[in-house]
C-alpha cells in the first residue's frame, strides 16, 4: 500500500524507549523469503535511533505497530540537532518523550534538523503555558507547482457602494439578530422550529 510522502506531527502519547520502528527485513531473512522490494525501502544510512527515555508506556506498542504497518520512521533520536532524542514533555511525572516527527522512506533525505527546545522557559517551568517543550523540524522539499493551464480567467464581479442598499442591508441584519434572540428561537428543541421562524 502506498500513501504517498507523509510527515506525520504530534504527541503520541507513546513512551517507546529505544525500541525499533521499523521491520528489519535483515533478521527475516532466515525465517522467511522476503521479496526484495521490501528490503529496499531501510534507507540504507539509516541511524540508529536514540532516545533519553528509555522507559516504555502508553500506547508504546500501537504507536510502533502503526510505524511498523505502514512504513513511518521515527524523526527523533536520529536527525542531525537531536541526536540523542532529547525529553519532549516535563511534568509532575517526570521527564518523557512522547512528541514525534514520522515520516516516509521517500521524505528522509529531505530532513535536515530536528531541535527540541529545551529552554525552560517554554516548558517545565511554573510560568510555561504547556508542559510540552517545542519541536522544530527543518525539511527541504523538492516541490515542481503544477502546470498553469492557459484558459481564459474570469474577472470576479465588480460592486458598486450604494447607500440605500447598505441601509437596506443592515435592516435585513438587525431583523435576523432579533429573530435569533427571540425567546421561541432560544428556545426552540428542534431544528425545523427555527426555520418556520425565519
């Protein structure tokens, strides 16, 4: 099954340590005949992961499943500024990584940098608004715009200010606002009520 190139963001609530994220079709090898298209999708530079929390829980197994199904890799823990895969979350808990960038095998030569922000001030300090630190990812893409097609563009209508009209307008505008702030409107149970009162 082919999704095309996915980049896929957010907190997974998923500590997963250091756990693979992908089929190695290497160890298969003796057990089973796998075709050689599936082993050429392991890019074959592919880093080790590392991650600082080497402690599993959450929806660790499901999150690697879905990797795994559908050939996502982990960005963390193995792109050049977060190589060590730095905590993502400080709480009363302590510290966790649960916040991933995945990505296809077609996208990883496009990833350039990953940076957690670990100032303090942005999270696992009193006076942060999230305990989540921020993620910075830094891809390139090579992106060709699609062709322009040389049909004729049609010029959007053209409106001409008229004062009786705009009268006329906000008339129509405060009569739906009072209709709307009836009590029977308020009150109405049931879709069908409204529309006979409008």
């Amino acid at each position: 099954m082919s999704l095309g190139s996915v980049l896929l963001v957010g907190d997974f609530n998923a500590r997963i340590g250091t756990n693979t994220d992908f089929i190695d079709c290497n160890q298969l090898t003796d057990v089973l005949l796998v075709p050689q298209a599936i082993e050429d999708t392991l890019p074959n530079d592919m880093l080790e992961r590392q991650n600082r929390n080497t402690i599993t829980a959450g929806w660790h197994c499901e999150f690697l499943d879905l990797c795994k199904t559908i050939g996502l890799f982990i960005l963390n823990g193995r792109t050049p500024g977060d190589i060590s895969g730095e905590y993502t979350c400080l709480s009363n808990k302590g510290f966790s990584t649960v916040d991933y960038f995945l990505t296809t095998a077609d996208q990883l030569e496009g990833v350039k940098r990953l940076e957690v922000n670990c100032d303090e001030k942005y999270s696992g300090h009193k006076d942060a608004h999230s305990n989540h630190r921020p993620l910075v990812l830094i891809i390139t893409q090579q992106w060709q715009p699609p062709p322009i097609q040389q049909k004729a563009i049609k010029h959007l209508p053209h409106f001409k200010y008229d004062t009786a009209k705009a009268a006329e307008f906000n008339k129509s505008v405060q009569h739906n606002i009072d209709v709307w702030a009836s009590p029977n409107v308020l009150d109405a149970s049931d879709v069908q009520t409204i529309v006979n009162l409008l």
